[in-house]
C-alpha cells in the first residue's frame, strides 16, 4: 500500500496534467480558487508547499498576489467563508519573505461610485451579451438592491479590477469556482468565452471536485 507522501505526489502529478493548458502560475491560481469553491481548503498547503519547493522566488510572487486576488474576487461567486478558509491556508503556508512582499493595504479603498459602477454595467453585458438587459431587468425586478450590488459591488468593485488579475484570467478562475457548486446556468453564460484555456480550467476544477 503506497503511504500518504506517495499519494499526494501522483495527485500533483495529476493536477498538472490536467491544467497543462495553462502556464503554472495560472494553473495554481485556478486551482486553488476550485479548492476554496470544493470546501477544500486542506488541499492548498500541499499545492503550496509543492510550489515552494519547485517554482523561483518572483514566480511565487506572481502566484501569490494572483492566488490572494482571485479568493477575494471568488466571493462575487462562492461566498465569504469559503474565500476566508481558502486565503487563511493559502496565507498561512506561504513563506514569510513571499507574504512580506505583498500589498499590505486594501488596493481599492478610493474608488469613484460612477467609474465603478460604470466598468461593472461593461463587464455584465460582456459576459451576458444579448440576454445582459433582460437579465437586469429580471434581476431588478425581483430586488432592486440585487441588482445595483451585483453590478456595483461584485463587477464593479471586484471582478473588473484588472491590476492584479487580468480578465481573461479572472474569468478562469469563475469557471473553476463554479464547476464544484453545481451551477449550469452560471457556468454556462461564463464558457463561451476565452475558449482556448477554459477546457484546462474546467479539468482542473472537476479534479479537485473529485479528490
């Protein structure tokens, strides 16, 4: 019988066969994003350590900072205490001088109400395209304040943002945050898009799923 080291070494192994499509910052990014969204947080200290032990200091960085902005931006898709366990783990294993070297302030304590707003209307109709205004005005109807927060707050605010993690990669890790919740509707608005690196993502996802 192969012991419990073995065991997590083959599932790395795996992990990156699977997310072979993306490079491995990206791939880690999004792995971790279907950790905290599986309600498995204990899995990302084995994929840090793994990353500790075999990527250089400045890709650590990059993995880092985009791993911290993809949890936070993922509370637009699973929640607050899912993001807080997964960033707990994610900060908690990584090494002092890597934690030492990232933002230390709220990177989005100044921002213009109408700018933001704005860039949150722009992204929404890119994702939902033809249905973005019929969707609004459903959504709308039913609670106005569901709307204004979703298009504010979650895309404005959050998923817009693109310092640190650009959209075609937030839109990644959407995709592996939707897959372990079991949301077809969600999934399906998000897959049309950026199709050359979502079939990875989705792998990626559906194996953490199934750990």
């Amino acid at each position: 019988m192969s012991d419990n080291s073995e065991l997590i070494v083959l599932d790395l192994v795996q992990l990156d066969s699977v997310g072979q499509g993306l490079v491995p910052v990206l791939r880690y990014t999004v792995a971790v994003t279907a950790m905290a969204s599986a309600n498995k947080p204990f899995l990302i200290p084995l994929l840090i350590r793994h990353i500790l032990q075999n990527m250089s200091a400045a890709d650590t960085l990059e993995f880092a900072a985009k791993a911290r902005e993809a949890l936070v931006k993922m509370i637009s898709t699973i929640g607050a205490p899912r993001v807080i366990n997964g960033t707990a783990q994610l900060m908690d294993t990584l090494d002092k001088n890597t934690r030492d070297l990232l933002p230390q302030q709220s990177q989005r304590t100044h921002c213009d109400y109408d700018t933001v707003r704005q860039r949150g209307i722009d992204l929404w109709r890119g994702v939902y395209s033809r249905q973005a205004d019929k969707l609004e005005e459903k959504i709308g109807a039913w609670n106005p304040d569901l709307i204004e927060f979703i298009q504010t707050d979650l895309y404005g605010r959050l998923l817009s943002d693109c310092r640190i993690l650009d959209a075609k990669s937030t839109e990644l890790c959407a995709i592996a945050a939707l897959v372990p919740i079991d949301v077809p509707s969600q999934l399906k608005s998000h897959a049309g898009r950026f199709r050359s690196r979502i079939d990875a993502a989705s792998a990626l996802a559906e194996h953490v799923k199934h750990i």
